[in-house]
C-alpha cells in the first residue's frame, strides 16, 4: 500500500517489526561485541555464552511489586540500561497487531511470541478502525484492545503500545480516519484546533481504557509511544509536546518513547521523552548519532530521567 503522498514514507511495517526493538536489545546488560555480531546476522551459535537471562520472576503474573515501573538507569562508565521493578531488564520486543490478526489466533500467536523468547509485545492501535464514524466508537471484537493486552498478560509478555494518533503501519493515511479529511482546512499531524479536538476526543476514550492496563495499576502495559516516526513529517514543533501532554493529563505514567529513523531522530523526540531509533539493518554509526545526541550530563550519575537512555547502546 502507498503511503499518502502527503506524508513522507515510513519504514514497512516488517522492517520495524525486526528494528523496533534492536535499540532495547542493545542498550543496557550489553552483551559482548561478539555476541551483538550473532544476535545482529541472525546468525545462529550453539552455546552461546553465560547470557542467560532469567526472566521468569518478571512477568505481569509474577511481578506482583508494581512500585517500580520500567526505567532508564546508568551508572557512570557503564552502558545504561533498564529496569523493571527495580531490577535489571532487557526488552526483548517483537510486534502483533491485534487489529491484523483474527480474534481466534490471538492466543497462538502470543503463544508463538513468547516461545521464540520474546518478553514483550509491541502493537500499533489504529483510530481509523476504532472511530469510523466521528464519535463512533468500536473496542469490540477483533478490536478489543483491553482484551488483547490482558491475554499478553496472562501469556506472560509485557507490552509496548504505540498508541499515535499516526501510526504509519502501512494503512491508508498512517491510521487517521478518513472523515477527518471532509474539512479541507485541517491539517492533519498538527496542532490545528480541528485536529486537536479530534485527538482529544479519541484519547478520551481510548487512555480510559489504556489507564488500568498500565504496569503501576498491575496491568503488562509498560511502556507507551508518543506519536510514530514524527521527525520525518515535523510540521508543527508544538505537535509532539501537545501529545506528550494528552496523554500525561489522562493518567498515563509509564515510559514514554519517541520512535524515529537516524536521520530524523533529532527532529522527531522530545524532551523528557525516550528517543529511540527504527533501523533496517544495525547500524553503529547510528547508534553513536543517537548517542551524540544526547545531553553528556544526563548520562552520568544514577538517573531515571527517560531521555537518556538507548544513548550509548554500543559503549
Ligand atoms: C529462574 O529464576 C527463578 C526465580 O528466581 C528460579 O525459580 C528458576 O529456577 C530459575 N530458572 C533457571 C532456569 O535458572
Ligand atoms: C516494592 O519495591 C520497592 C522498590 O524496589 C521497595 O522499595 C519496596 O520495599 C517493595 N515493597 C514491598 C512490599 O516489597
């Protein structure tokens, strides 16, 4: 499917499947180069070395301590890394779009995430399908978001949700719904006051859903993406903080991430908000960008200021 001509194109949704979580995997508990060099090829090693990560006492069933959310932590000299309940923690994240996949597979294909070692499960939640009509709207069926994150939950994965309200994921207009374009003066992406009343009345609806499912109230949802990719479109720098905004207001409390390519990963994060990088394939010179990037000040010292912390992934 084409993107619309009116937005820059995005990265396929496969490539972001696979890249998504390549900074994760990378920042924190950094396994030896050689080891990055298998986990990178795909390249498969018998007996890799003493990584062997024991995750089994964190998961949403296990992990009954919920003071402690999701963080960014870095000890001077070392890589920073994050944590979960306090605990040391490495994502490993692969995404399911609950939207895409009928209801009745929902739990094999969980299943089939969680056996391939995957900790985590990523997914896009699209306003197009949830609002068709202006002020219309559908949680039901194969849209039943809570119900999908809760089946994660149970099947023992935490999830990321990248809530937009553009989302890109190869759907007509990156997710937005099309009666938004029925007036011709509203600029999508923007803070425009058509656009803006739009996205609040959506949110409304959707953080009341999204509030409980969150780790702090018990829920597996652990972190929460702001926006998809806005560095490449960027029209408005007062956008990305009016969102960031939208969802604090409405109770959200976990990590926030930004999620943009290399080239325009200054343009599309935003302060206090995690920036994080989408590759196709891995790329140092990306990760020491997205490093660079960073205040030199905020990553030394024990901190849990979100902004930092994919930053020196490789070091
Ligand atoms: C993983 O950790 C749990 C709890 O700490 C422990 O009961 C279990 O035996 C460990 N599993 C392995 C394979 O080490
Ligand atoms: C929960 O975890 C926090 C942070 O690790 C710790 O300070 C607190 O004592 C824990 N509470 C209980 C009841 O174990």
């Amino acid at each position: 499917m084409d993107s619309s001509p009116r937005f820059s194109t995005c990265l396929s949704w496969k490539r972001i499947v696979c890249s998504f979580f390549l900074p994760f995997i990378l920042s924190g508990l950094a396994p030896s180069r050689k080891y990055k060099e298998y986990l990178i090829s795909g390249e498969v090693r018998p007996q890799l070395p003493q990584y062997r990560f024991n995750w089994s006492h964190l998961t949403p069933l296990e992990l009954k301590n919920r003071s402690m959310g999701l963080q960014t932590e870095s000890i001077a000299g070392s890589n920073p890394y994050f944590t979960l309940g306090g605990h040391k923690f490495l994502i490993f994240g692969g995404s399911i779009h609950y939207f895409r996949v009928p209801r009745a597979y929902w739990r094999d294909r969980l299943l089939k995430l969680k056996a391939c070692g995957f900790n985590t499960v990523t997914t896009y939640v699209p306003w197009n399908l949830h609002e068709p009509q202006r002020g219309k709207f559908d949680f039901s069926g194969n849209l039943d978001l809570e119900a999908f994150v809760l089946m994660a939950a149970e099947i023992g994965l935490w999830v990321i949700l990248r809530p937009g309200p553009y989302i890109c994921s190869e759907i007509d207009l990156g997710g937005l719904p099309s009666w938004l374009l029925q007036d011709p003066n509203l600029r999508l992406r923007t803070t425009d006051n058509g656009f803006v009343e739009a996205v609040n009345q959506y949110f409304d609806h959707l953080m009341a859903r999204v509030v409980p499912l969150q780790y702090h109230q018990g829920g597996p949802i652990i972190a929460v993406q702001v926006e998809n990719e806005y560095g490449s479109f960027n029209k408005d720098k007062d956008y990305m903080p009016y969102l960031q905004k939208a969802l604090l207001k409405r109770g959200i409390v976990e990590l926030l991430l930004t999620s943009d390519s290399e080239k325009e990963v200054q343009r599309g994060s935003i302060k206090g908000v995690l920036a994080t990088l989408n590759m196709n394939a891995f790329q140092e010179n990306a990760i020491k960008s997205l490093h660079k990037m960073q205040e030199p000040s905020e990553i030394t010292g024990l901190s849990s200021n979100a902004s930092q912390a994919t930053s020196s992934c490789l070091y």
